[in-house]
C-alpha cells in the first residue's frame, strides 16, 4: 500500500500515453477544423462558433476552442461562447 501512495501519475507509462493521444488527437481536430474552415467558406470567428457549439454539444471540450476563443477580441464571438458554455442544462446559477 505504501508503494501505492508514492506512485505518481507522472511514473505511469499507460497515463504518459493516454496524454501523447490526448495531445495529438486535439492537433489534429485543430487540423480538421483548419481544413473544414477553407473548404466552407467560413471565416475564423464563424468557425470558433461552430466548433464550440460542436464541442458543446458532444460534451467534449478541447482546449484548442477555448484558447481561440480566449484570445479573440470580437465581442459577439465572447458573447456567444459564453453563452454556449453556460447552457449546462440546470448546472448554471
């Protein structure tokens, strides 16, 4: 048992992989997300909304929407995104 409390996520191969996955399934949903943007006519902010809203409704977030939504200076795009992550179905104040 006490092995068990000093073992750290950080020791764990298995943990070390699933993360590596994580990382590069996310570069390539941002690829995708590229791709479906110049393919579509789609401008950058038109595509942070559908993605978010996409993601929103998989109950799957990345970080790759959340960091371009961050660091965008449109308001309606804020707007939106706020509105998008509040709609939890009760859970909101």
């Amino acid at each position: 048992m006490s092995t068990d409390a000093a073992h750290t996520s950080e020791d764990d191969p298995t943990e070390a992989a699933v993360e590596a996955i994580r990382r590069r399934r996310s570069h390539v949903r941002r690829d995708a997300l590229e791709q479906a943007v110049s393919s579509i006519g789609t401008d950058r902010r038109q595509a942070l909304v559908l993605s978010a809203l996409s993601h929103r409704l998989t109950r799957r977030l990345t970080a790759a929407p959340i960091e371009a939504l961050e660091q965008t200076d449109d308001p309606a795009v804020g707007e939106v995104a706020l509105w998008l992550f509040e709609m939890d179905g009760g859970q909101s104040e």
